[in-house]
C-alpha cells in the first residue's frame, strides 16, 4: 500500500468516495470535473422552462434501502456504499423525492482514507429536476457541509438565500441515478439530461446494451439490462471515463451492479443481501 503514488491518493480521496456513494455515477462527474480543470463556469440556460410535468409512477418506494460492496484495484472491500429513499415530502411547495447515499471506506483502505460522506438530493416527483443538493463530507478529519438550491431558468426561487439557475430538466448526480431507474429501456433506445454535481454542468447520455443478461452479484443472480452511461461536457465527450450499469428485469429496476473505469482504476460496486 505504501507504493500507492502521491498523486493517486488524492484522486482516490476525491474519486472514489464519490464513485462508492454514488455507485459510481458520482465519479464520473467528479472525475470528470477533475480531469477537466475548467476554468468555465456553468453553462447559462437559454431555453425556456416547459409546462408542468405530470408525475409518472416510479419503481422505488419510500423506504427502500440498498446496500453495496464497492471494489477498487486489489481491495475487494474498498468501501461500504448504502442508498436509500428516506421519504417523499414538502419542500418548499414541490413534491419531492428525498435519495440518500452514504458512503465509508473499509479496512485496509481506511488506514490510508478514513472517510464517511452523506449526500441527499431533492428531486422534484413530476418533473424528476433537482430541487436541493447536499453533500455532508468528512474526509480525512475535515468536515465540509453544503447546501445548493437548483432553480430552472423561468422558474421563480422559493427556498431562502442563493439559488443556482439551471436548464430545465437538471439533475444532480444522485438524483440522475434514480432517474436511470425511472427509465422504461424496453422503449428508450437513448436517455440523454443535464446534470450538474456542484461545480459544472454536464451531459448525460445513456442508452440500453443489448439484450437482458445474468448478472451475480453477492445478493444472487439477477436477468438485467445493461445500461451504458457517457458523459459530455461544452459537446465534447469525456472519453477516459467508461460508466456501465446493470438493472434487474423486476418491477423496482434495482441497480444489482455498477461499474466505472477511470483514469485511476476500475470500481466495480456490487448489491448485497438485504439484512435479515
């Protein structure tokens, strides 16, 4: 472990942990952020804000709790991932889906990275946009706690302090995740949003591999569906990032395993039993 490049161990601290909270999803923007060193800033929407969205029935339920194993390089227990649906509620006069994600790296990798990170996303229940992001990071003995309010350009803000004006149909990256759940793949050859992970604002573009496959994973074996996930940013694709995940054939589309190939290694976060 001590081989481990200086320069390595940043990008895992900054990376990982997000790919481990995220299952993945969340490194590919971060990462991507990384790689990038933009000095733009984000994009400012041009378009209009569409009519009222009428709510669609989803797979996930208040409630649902799913917990993951996440691998990294030789560490096959890199990290502990959970997401949840906490609730639906209220906020500030939008239906919301409340997802949670919380993430600690294990031993041996916690001797090098002690890390234990929270995020929640708001995501508004018709329209699927981001109301309010928050990451809750404790990383290596520094505590960071931010707040960020999403307001789609032609929509008036609601919550009190700073807004962040986005195009309509915004994610933010745990938001996009079950979003992907939301998706019917049997008839969506391309989901294609905006996605914006505190910093700058992306493209997500995914479409259905395939036919339905077995897929093992330490909860058992599953018939799912591959989804591959690129990521785009000012129109240009981000091509050292490599995003795939697999969603069971059942009626919650439970994300069984998720895989991320990335400048620094692969991650691979895999379902596990449910608690007994």
């Amino acid at each position: 472990m001590n081989a481990i490049r200086p320069e390595v161990k940043k990008r895992f601290k900054v990376n990982l942990v997000f790919a481990a909270l995220l299952a993945a999803l969340l490194a590919v923007f971060t990462a991507a952020h990384a790689a990038q060193s933009s000095a733009h800033p984000p994009s400012k929407p041009k378009s209009a804000a569409p009519a009222a969205a009428k709510e669609s029935p989803m797979p996930f339920r208040p409630g649902e709790t799913l917990t993951y194993r996440v691998s990294w390089a030789a560490f096959s227990s890199a990290a502990s991932l959970q997401l949840s649906v906490p609730e639906r509620r209220d906020l500030f006069g939008w239906q919301t889906w409340h997802f949670r994600a919380l993430a600690h790296t294990l031993s041996p990798v916690r001797t090098l990275f002690a890390v234990d990170d929270q995020f929640d996303s708001y995501t508004d229940a018709a329209a699927l946009e981001s109301r309010q992001y928050e990451t809750h990071l404790n990383e290596l003995g520094k505590i960071s706690d931010q707040v960020l309010h999403l307001v789609p350009t032609g929509q008036t803000p609601r919550a009190p302090g700073a807004s962040i004006v986005v195009l309509p149909g915004t994610r933010d990256p745990l938001g996009a995740l079950y979003a992907l759940r939301g998706v019917d793949w049997q008839r969506t050859p391309e989901y294609r949003a905006p996605v914006y992970d505190g910093h700058d604002i992306y493209e997500m573009r995914a479409e259905r591999d395939g036919v339905a496959q077995t897929v093992k994973v330490d909860a058992g074996s599953f018939s799912a569906s591959r989804i591959s996930v690129r990521v785009f940013q000012h129109g240009k694709e981000i091509s050292a990032i490599h995003f795939a995940g697999w969603l069971a054939n059942d009626a919650a589309r439970t994300p069984v395993l998720i895989q991320a190939d990335l400048p620094f290694g692969s991650l691979r976060a895999e379902l596990t039993p449910a608690p007994k």
